[in-house]
C-alpha cells in the first residue's frame, strides 16, 4: 500500500464527531478494517537494523521467584506518596492510571490514605467485635471469618477528594495520577455484612451502625443499617490474595459505592448505635461547605465520573495519525450507561466503546478510535449512568457549589465529591495539559 | 384427660419437637463461629462518643489544667495557641465571607463531644490513646475556652460537655436519608 492509499484508507472510517473521532464499531467488530485501512507505518519501509538475537534470547533466564514482581523496567510504574518520610499527618499513595490500562488496580498499586501509617497485624491476633444494638455481642476472628460462605464483586474504592484539584481557579498542571489518583478498583472477596448482623440478632428497629479500625487513630465512621443488608461485605481478599496491608489486612469493610473513607480498613469494631455517632471524619472532614455557609453531611455515594486517561496532561503525541483514546468511568449508582467524547472542546460528542463486562460500581473503560490531524484539540469525556445521572460540566458543578477562590497544591482536598467532566488540551505540538473549557 | 385431650396434647408435642428439631437443623447448617462476649467485656474498646454524651467515661477537665496537656502534648503540631501550622488550626477562622475557609473546631464542628471523641481516640498522633480521661477532658476545655465558647472557670465532664453549643451546630443539611 502506498503513503496516498494508506490516508485515503483512513479517511474512508467513519468519523462520527469533530476533529477526527471515528465510529466506535471500528474497535469493537472491524478490528481489521482498522489493520487494513489505518495500517503500521509505511509498507515500503525505511533501512532497518538487521534482526539480531538479544542476549536474552541466547541464555537461561532467571530462576522464577516464589512472589513475581513487575519487570525491572516498570520502575516507575509506582504510587505517589504525600508523606513518604511518616510525619506526623496523614499519608495518600496515588494510583498511576496514565501507565495502567484496563481496569482492575494491581494490589501495590491501589490508592490509600492513612491517618497514621498502616498498621502491622498479626492475623492471629486480630478480632472483629460487633456489639450495641445487638441481642448478642460477639467476637469474630479472622480464622472465623475464613469459614463462613465468600462472596467475590469488583468494585472501585475512591476518596471523597479524588479529582478535587480540578476544582482549583486555574488549571493544576499535574497528571492523572495526582488528579485522579484517589480511585482504584480490585475483586473484592470476604463475607456479607448481613449474614454476620443476623447472628449477633442486630435490633430490627437500628437504622445506624459505626465502624472502627485498629489503626493507630482508631478512624471510624457512622453507616446506614440499609446499607450494611444492602451489598455491604467484610472483605479478606483483594484480586485473590489476602488484603494488601495497607489496604486494610487482614479485613476491611467493603460499602460498594460508599466514599472511600467509610469503607473502614483493618476493621476492628462495629458498633450497633441509635444515630450518627458525628464523628470527625463526617463532620469536620467529608463534609461539603457550599456558597450559603451550610454543609452537606453524609454524601455517601460517589457520582458518575470519567476521565481520559491516554493521553493525559504530561504526556506527548508522537505525531499526525491513528490513537485509540481510552480513560476510566464509573459510578457508585450502579452501571456506566454510555461514555461521550469530544475532540473538540464539546462542540460534537461521540459514543465511546465500553469494555465489557460492564459491572454496576466498578471502573469501566472505554475507548474511542481518533486520527490526529496534528492542530490543536481539546479532549474530554462525559460518563452517563444506568440511573441517567449525566457527569456536569465543570461550570454546572461550580453554579451549585461555589466559585474556587484559589488553587491550592494538588494535593489538598478543596471540594469533596468533584465529578466534573475532565479537558485535555492538545497542542499543535502534542503537548497534552490541563484546560479549562 | 379425655382422648381428645390426649390426642391434642400429643399433637402439641410433636409440634414442639419439630420446631425445636427444625431450629437446631438450622444452626447447624449455617454458619455461627461468633464467639459470645458480655456488654461489659466489650465495654474495653467502646470508645466512641455519641453527640448526646453516650459513652463519655467519668472524670472532668478545665481550661487551666488543659493549658498544661496542651503545652506538652499538642502545642508542636496545633501552634501554642492553636493557631496551627504544621499541623491542623484549632481555633478561630471562619468558613463564610470573601477570605479563605478556615474550618476549626470553633468556626465549624458541630458538636463539642466529637472533640472529646478524637482527641481520646488519636491524638496526640505519636503516641494516640495515651492521655488519661481526666487530659482528654482538659485538653478539651481548653481548645473549647481558646475558642471563646466556654469560660474561664467552666468545668467539662460527662453532663457538661454536650450541653456545649458549638457555634455551628445548625450548619450542616444531611443528604442520607434523602437525596442520597
């Protein structure tokens, strides 16, 4: 195939919305119409290096370890840390989606914020106590837990302060992963709340329960009752393995949907109360100051989100031609409906590929089909869920909550609960920043 | 007994001896490895404090003897009067008007027992759950009196603290039940 019928092959796709955005049926079922008509490169093809054997094709490799790790050249395929020397504060470590793909957060990689560092906890020693509101107090331990019927759901985790740079003034120049970096998302596998309620006889007239750690701080939340007989889980596992410690080992509880702070790690107590207990973290923290003076309290589910992760602010286009966009949606109300893209600042909008299975509470990916033409683009994503709740622009979102009055670093929490629709600029050079539209 | 007695009474037995067979049966086939423990075992970790008091231990506390704990204890994390840096401000700020939102204990918590709650839970953060009730008490008094909303001279235990009325107690609007 020639340069000339090579572009006249692209251009044959169908573009569905500006700026070269092409129908998502190309990757779902023309995955060789995309091969033949978008193609690799020039078929005449340029002097190469003559194929040679590298030396690892020429010798043994290395023994395999009893615990695999990434490939050496992976290197910085690694969280970020706010307190990476433990001062005394709380410490976040922040997934790196724009080196990730699809949609399950590998167990080191997953995000996490601590009050006080994680906690080292022999697992023989560890109890959960479930009292209050109960006909019988009662002592779980971890051995206990192993033996009572397992139920596994993939489902994301993520801070009530994820995404919450993207409330600043001005545009943060950072990436994904300190953007979005607060959500994560893993196969989560332990025992249902419920089933343990029904054994310590939970009052039937209790509408509210707290959860405690036994990490240093003893972080604890109030939790509706509804919600621990709806999905709520005390999780054991996480992608198969025993939880990652800091993550929670060796039980966490599991709210699907919930703000990731409720989701309590290295539960240790769950109390069966009359009401919110107002603890620091519902009241002082997790809360959402508005323009009036008053504050929401209790926002529990986190809203339909998405963003773009390739490409994403610091990375590069390597020129002119094919992409495959791609990012990560989800909603703690259920299932990702549809995703739309715009090349061109939200002028057109395109429906994106969902990767399936599409699963209620858990990220999602989609991926959309773009030829570059190499001017200036604007990205952006707008996720829509099964209850129909439509990710806001970022000037709805600022009409309900307030205007920013500053940019503070990005790693500071200024507006929980910030789901607005992300804006990649793309420059003529390929330089992809944060913009405001 | 008439037969029809009998025969009534018999029924009633094997009534009884089903429902105790079929409750037994259902025990066993599922699962029940809780471990019973009295109110008063578990009494040991129930440290939580509920906005209406319930759960605040004997013992009380003022502003003066709260002055001390604080100096030694919180003072290089809270600022020698809770002014904050580097650590959270305690004290002052205001969270409506044009400046920055400053969210304090005075400026913003609702409840003056979730005071008492955090700082006996994790603080000081080197070393949580090491003050006694009594410093937990006076500590409190103390971020309560830099904040001009108790008195020199009050004292804060069980029934005084949450009589306390934060200066935000009306600021919050609940989403559960409800939007969400």
């Amino acid at each position: 195939m020639t340069k000339s019928q090579h572009r006249r092959g692209a251009e044959s796709l169908p573009r569905v919305a500006g700026n070269g955005l092409i129908d998502r049926r190309v990757l779902l079922s023309q995955g060789t119409a995309i091969a033949g008509a978008i193609g690799v490169g020039a078929a005449t093809g340029a002097a190469a290096e003559p194929l040679a054997n590298d030396p690892w094709s020429l010798a043994p490799g290395i023994t395999i370890p009893p615990y695999g790790q990434p490939s050496r050249f992976e290197g910085k395929t690694v969280r970020t840390l706010t307190n990476p020397k433990l001062e005394p504060r709380g410490s976040a470590a922040r997934t790196p989606h724009h080196l990730l793909n699809g949609t399950i957060t590998p167990n080191g990689l997953h995000f996490v914020i601590a009050r006080g560092g994680f906690p080292d906890i022999d697992p023989d020693k560890h109890k959960l106590l479930i009292h209050g509101r109960v006909k019988q107090p009662m002592i779980f331990t971890v051995e206990a837990l192993l033996r009572y019927p397992m139920t596994s759901r993939v489902t994301f985790l993520e801070c009530g302060g994820n995404s919450a740079p993207l409330y600043a003034k001005d545009p943060i120049q950072a990436n994904v992963q300190a953007l979005h970096g607060l959500v994560s998302c893993a196969e989560w596998t332990g025992v249902r709340l419920s089933t343990l309620f029904e054994e310590v006889g939970i009052d039937p007239e209790a509408k509210w329960f707290l959860a405690e750690g036994a990490d240093a701080p003893s972080m604890h939340r109030s939790i509706p009752v509804s919600k621990a007989m709806d999905d709520a889980m005390i999780v054991l596992y996480q992608n198969g393995e025993r939880i990652n410690p800091s993550n929670g080992y060796p039980m966490r509880l599991l709210l699907p949907g919930y703000e990731g702070n409720m989701n309590v790690k290295w539960l240790r107590r769950i109390k069966v109360v009359d009401g919110p207990i107002m603890a620091q973290n519902e009241t002082m923290a997790y809360t959402i100051l508005l323009p009036s003076g008053k504050a929401w309290q209790f926002f529990y589910p986190q809203e339909v989100k998405s963003f773009i992760s390739h490409p994403s602010p610091g990375m590069t286009m390597k020129g002119p031609g094919f992409y495959e966009i791609s990012g990560l949606s989800w909603s703690g109300n259920g299932r990702i409906s549809k995703v739309e893209v715009s090349a061109d600042g939200g002028k057109s909008w395109a429906l994106a590929a969902l990767q399936t299975p599409v699963l209620s509470k858990a990220l999602t990916r989609f991926r959309m089909a773009w030829n570059w033409d190499g001017s200036a683009a604007i990205l952006l994503s707008r996720a829509t869920d099964e209850a129909g709740n439509v990710q806001p622009s970022r000037a709805t979102f600022l009409a309900e909550r307030g205007q920013p009055r500053a940019s503070p670093p990005v790693t500071a929490f200024p507006m929980e609960h910030c789901n607005v629709i992300s804006s990649w600029g793309v420059s003529a050079k390929g330089e992809v920043t944060n913009v405001y539209v | 007994m008439s037969t029809f007695e009998t025969r009534a009474l018999s029924v009633c037995i094997a009534v009884a001896v089903l429902a105790l067979r079929t409750g037994a049966a259902v025990a066993a086939d599922a699962p029940h490895f809780g471990q019973p423990i009295s109110a008063a075992d578990a009494a040991a970790w129930d440290i939580s404090v509920g906005p209406d008091g319930a759960g605040l231990p004997p013992g009380s506390g003022t502003p003066a003897q709260g002055a001390v704990v604080y100096a030694e204890k919180c003072a290089a994390c809270h600022g020698d009067k809770g002014e904050g840096k580097p650590n959270a401000r305690l004290v002052g700020g205001q969270i409506t008007g044009n400046g920055p939102v400053v969210k304090t204990v005075g400026s913003y918590w609702p409840y003056a027992t979730t005071l008492f709650d955090f700082t006996r839970r994790a603080m000081p953060w080197t070393a949580p759950k090491s003050l006694t009730d009594n410093e937990v008490y006076a500590v409190t008094a103390y971020i309560l009196r830099l904040n001009g909303i108790i008195g020199d001279n009050d004292v804060i235990d069980a029934k005084t603290l949450p009589q306390v009325k934060m200066p935000n107690r009306d600021g919050f609007i609940p989403l559960f039940p409800g939007k969400h």
